[in-house]
C-alpha cells in the first residue's frame, strides 16, 4: 500500500515537473562564449581578428594564414564589407569564418538601442548578401553588450564569441609583448583577439607571423570559432 502510494505520488509529481516546464517563458539566453574546449585529443585555439576586411592587413594576415595552413574567424564590419567585398570573398574562398560585428562599430554605450539593432541586422543582411551565409556568430564592438543585445542575439540565432586571450594589437604595442601576451595566456580552447582594421602600422601581421609558429611548436592547432565549439 505504501508502495502504491509513494508511487502515485511520484507519478503526480512528474506530471507538476512536466506541466512547469511546458508553461515556463522562454527566456533570453543566448550562448556567451570566452574559450571552450572540447572533446579533442589536441590543443586548440581560436584565432579571431577584428573590424576589416582592411584593404591592406586583411590580405597580408590571409597570406601569413596560408602559408601555415592555418584556419581564423573574421569579425567584419558590415561597412567594410561593402568596400571590399572581394577580400571577404578570398576570405571564405581560403577556408576561413566570418561572423557580424556590427555594421558602423559604434562605440556601444554613445547609442541607443535601436540603433545598435539596426546595426547588428544591417551587417547580418550584408553578410548573407556578399558570402551567401547567414553569419551565427557575433562579437559586439569593445566586448560590450546589454539584456537587449542578448536578447536580440538569442532571437536570430547569433552566438555571442567573446576572447579569452587580449592581444592589445589595438593599442599598437611592440611586437614582442604581443607575442608574450599570447604565451603567458594561452591555454586549450583559447580564443584569441587580434585585429585586421587598426589603422596605420599596424604590428599584427608582424605579430601573427611569430605567434603562430610558437604556438605550433607547443601543439597548439588552429580551428575556426565554429570548429572549436564543435570539438
Ligand atoms: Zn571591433
């Protein structure tokens, strides 16, 4: 009898679980990620580059990739994009990922939240019509996102990519603490931000070309962000 009893209650205790879960709202949670490692037997990292294509750095960084064969994600801005869209070509065509990073790469706290949707549509609509890919990944300009840029990314399906490993390229450093930037924090499912748009001189295909290398050497493979999550 107890037994029967325990069981019924067990029973009417599920169906609660159940009916909860079936009536809940859905909230936003989009997928936030700064590093991810997986299932791989080998180290892997992530190397992204930020606001090009550039019509200088953008096709000197592709040439340093390929001649190690070595796979990245780009975080184009939408403007961009239109200038140059045959760099973006080269880019998928050589194997590599783009994702949206707005399409002005407004300073995020100056503008209002409208704005910024627009923004992060108008590079989405850019990209699908220069590449032919609806793009799932996105980065926002300076790391910076609010409840209502979440909420936007988890309604179209965008995956937030942040970075665990800084470059400071954009600050134009010597070459040498970039590449020591790296080696002191680059773990397994490391993402690493660098960028491909940053005005005059910039160090980073000089760094890229000594960061690679060195990672290789310590057994570190390349993967795109999407190759990353799906180890
Ligand atoms: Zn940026």
């Amino acid at each position: 009898m107890r037994g029967t009893l325990k069981k019924r209650f067990l029973a009417l205790a599920l169906s609660l679980l159940t009916i909860c879960a079936l009536t809940m709202p859905v909230f936003a949670s989009p997928k936030i990620i700064y590093r991810h490692t997986g299932s791989s037997e080998k180290k892997r990292v992530a190397l992204t580059f930020d606001d090009g294509p550039h019509p200088r750095y953008t096709p000197q960084i592709l040439d340093i990739l390929a001649e190690y064969g070595v796979e990245a994600t780009f975080f184009t801005v939408g403007s961009n994009v239109e200038a140059y869209p045959k760099i973006i070509e080269r880019v998928l065509a050589e194997g590599h990922e783009v994702g949206n990073h707005t399409y002005h790469h407004y300073h995020t706290t100056n503008v209002k939240g409208e704005v910024l949707t627009k923004d992060i549509l108008e590079c989405g609509h850019i990209l699908k019509k220069h590449t032919g890919q609806v793009p799932h990944l996105f980065r926002p300009p300076e790391g910076v996102f609010n409840e209502e840029i979440k909420q936007l990314c988890e309604e179209q399906g965008y995956i937030i990519v942040m970075w665990s490993v800084d470059t400071r390229d954009w600050a134009h450093p010597a070459i040498e603490d970039i590449c020591k930037n790296v080696r002191e924090n680059v773990r397994d499912g490391s993402i690493i931000l660098m960028h491909d748009f940053i005005g005059k001189n910039s160090p980073t295909p000089a760094a890229l070309r000594r960061i690679i290398p060195m990672l290789q050497e310590s057994g570190f493979e390349f993967v795109t962000v999407s190759r990353l999550l799906e180890g």
